[in-house]
C-alpha cells in the first residue's frame, strides 16, 4: 500500500547498497583467501586487485548506507521504523547524529564503518 507523500527513494537506495555492499564483501572475502593461497605471483595480483576493488566497493557502500539512515533521522521521515523509533523532533542534530547507532542495526552499521576505515588504512600501508 502506497500512501500520499511518502518517502521511498532513502529506503531503495539503503536497501539497493545494502544488498551491493553484502555481494562484494562475500567477493572480497573469497578473493582475498584465494591471494593468500595462490603461489603464482600473476595470479596471486590479480586476486588482490578483484579482492581491493570488491573491499572498496563494500566500504562506500556502507558510507552510501550511513548517509541513507542519516537523511532519514535528520529529515524526520518516520514512515521508517528505525526513524520512528530512535529519531525525535526535539533532538538537536548532534544527537540526531547519534541516533543512528542507537540501535542494534545502527551498531552493526558502525563497526562496519570502523571495518571499512582500518582496512582501507591496512590496504595503503601494505602496499
């Protein structure tokens, strides 16, 4: 059921990256093993540059996510059931900011935030 003005665009777009950042981290996790058991260095290469590209795509994902549930909570659309229950009108925006890890979801989404940034610095500096 559709209802007059709702706001479906943030929650296609979460779930669409959602879904993307899920796939290329099963693609990373696979490419990545698979470079750690490859002894031909050619070979071995082109699994970590497939496992650095399906790990970055993850990452920005989760950022595209962040900033999705971010819109949601700061624009107060409570058509969405983390919105209604973590965001408030009468939050400033610090804490609307804060809101979004409030939950068990918004916890996962954090540490995947904190997982993307120390791999991401873990990848430049192996290099």
């Amino acid at each position: 059921m559709k209802f007059e003005g709702e706001h479906l665009l943030p929650g296609h777009i979460g779930h669409f990256f959602v879904l993307l950042s899920f796939i290329a981290s099963i693609i990373a996790t696979i490419s990545f093993f698979t470079a750690s058991r490859t002894q031909d260095l050619i070979e071995k290469q082109n699994w970590l540059k497939t496992a650095r590209i399906a790990f970055y795509t993850q990452v920005a994902g989760v950022f595209v996510i962040f900033g999705c549930i971010l819109y949601i909570c700061s624009n107060h659309l409570f058509e969405y059931m983390y919105a209604y229950k973590h965001a408030s009108l009468e939050l400033e925006y610090k804490y609307l900011l804060s809101c979004i890890w409030e939950g068990q979801e918004g916890s996962f989404l954090l540490w995947a935030i904190w997982q993307g940034v120390l791999g991401i610095l873990l990848i430049n500096k192996s290099r």
